[in-house]
C-alpha cells in the first residue's frame, strides 16, 4: 500500500488504547465478555513524514514508528525519540527479532528493499533486495522466518532473520495471486494474508509453499490491517473503502 495516511508536513499524534474489562463477576450463564476500548495516552510526536504500521516492543516498550524516509523509535511510556532510522524511500513496517538484536524495516520505494539495523545502536547494518512495494512485515518464530509482503509483486517474501545484510538474498517468493497488504500468523506454519484488490483473506501453508484457501470478506470493503488471537484462531481484519 502507498503510505498516504498523513501530511508530510504535519506532526504526528499517537493514540495508546488501553483495554478495560466491565469489573462484573462472571456466571456460568455467561459466554462472552464485553471488551471496551479507551484512549489511554496520546503522544505528540512532531516531526515529518507519514506513517503506515507501528511496531511495539514489549520487552523494552519500545515502539518503532516509519516515518516514510526515516523510522523512529520511542519510549512508548513517556514519548521520548530513542532514536532516528534515516535512508529510506518509502518506509512501512518494522519486524524485530531480539534474539538476533536485528530490526527489519520494508522500503517499498524504487524496486523494495528490506533495511536491516541493531536492536540496541539503531545503526544500519544493511540493505537486501526486496520486490516492489515491500510492505507488511511480520517476524514468525514458529519457522524462524522474516515475513514481508510485496503489493506490487504480489508475493510473499521470506528469510532468516541472520541473513547477511549487504549480500543476501531472499527466499524464493509465493505468489498469492493478488495485492497484499498485511498478514498474521497462526504460529503452527500458517499464514493469513489480505489481498486488499481482491476482498479476500488468501490462506498460506508455508511449508507447501503456495496459498490452499481464499476467503472472501465482501461485502465488508478493502481488507488492509490484520491480527490474529493464537489461542482462539480467531483473525481480525481491518476493512476500508470497496475498490
């Protein structure tokens, strides 16, 4: 997805939600609970650039913010810049594997690139080639993969979070027959994709390497966000305008 959600030129504002639970006793009768959102902190940020997906730590409360040609990182508590990722066209997501120390940002900008930085300096290590317009990126523990997804290829990428930063290369990619926007894991080796041109939610098995289901989410509009409860197998799409 083109980044387009904020002016350049405008500060950012964050909005932290905080859950809260109705503090009522549970009976035997009842089957669901009631979750209400609330805006638990807001955090003026400032600075330029828009934003895509925001990325949180929460080992350290750390939270890496793209900033299409830079990435922030911030002390989720007080709102504190931790730090300042430069030499990005067009940045979106942020993956972290901490056991490697290495952070991983999607730069869909030019021909794509995965920008690859220490968890502790923020320094650069590295940049491999990615595929157009590389966009959501998760890191799946389960198959020791870093996840990107490629809108205008229309694939999902993959590599080992040691991959060498200036000369490797990554996995073959699976085609998934439509635009990608973002995934989820099920962390048993499947993975959840929205196709955001295609109203759908394409099913991968990793090790098969290929998509084995679609599921269509018309009439709801354009699947962009996605999570996953791993206990519940329950999967949330965030659904925009119909294309």
């Amino acid at each position: 997805m083109q980044t387009k959600k904020l002016v350049a030129t405008k500060p950012l504002t964050l909005l932290l939600l905080a859950v809260s639970l109705p503090a009522l006793a549970q009976t035997k009768t009842q089957t669901k609970t009631q979750t209400n959102w609330d805006v638990a902190k807001t955090l003026p940020i400032g600075g330029q650039g828009s934003w895509d997906y925001l990325t949180v730590d929460p080992a350290t409360h750390r939270l890496f913010v793209p900033r299409s040609t830079h990435t922030l990182i911030l002390d989720a508590d007080s709102g504190k810049t931790l730090g300042d990722i430069p030499g990005q066209k067009n940045a979106h997501g942020v993956a972290i594997v901490p056991e490697a120390n290495r952070g991983f940002i999607t730069d869909g900008g030019g021909d794509g690139a995965i920008i690859i930085f220490d968890l502790k300096t923020y320094a650069t290590l590295g940049k491999i080639a990615a595929q157009p317009d590389a966009d959501g990126i998760i890191y799946d523990p389960s198959i020791g993969r870093v996840l990107v997804v490629s809108g205008d290829g229309g694939t999902l990428m993959s590599f080992k979070p040691d991959i060498n930063p200036t000369s490797g290369k990554i996995d073959t990619p699976i085609n998934l027959g439509g635009k990608p926007e973002f995934l989820a894991s099920d962390g048993k080796g499947k993975l959840y994709i929205n196709l955001e041109d295609k109203n759908e939610v394409a099913v991968v098995d990793f090790k098969a390497g290929k998509v084995v289901a679609r599921w269509p989410v018309a009439p709801g509009g354009t699947p962009v966000g996605m999570a996953i409860d791993t206990k519940t197998l329950r999967r949330s799409s965030m659904l925009g305008p119909q294309t």
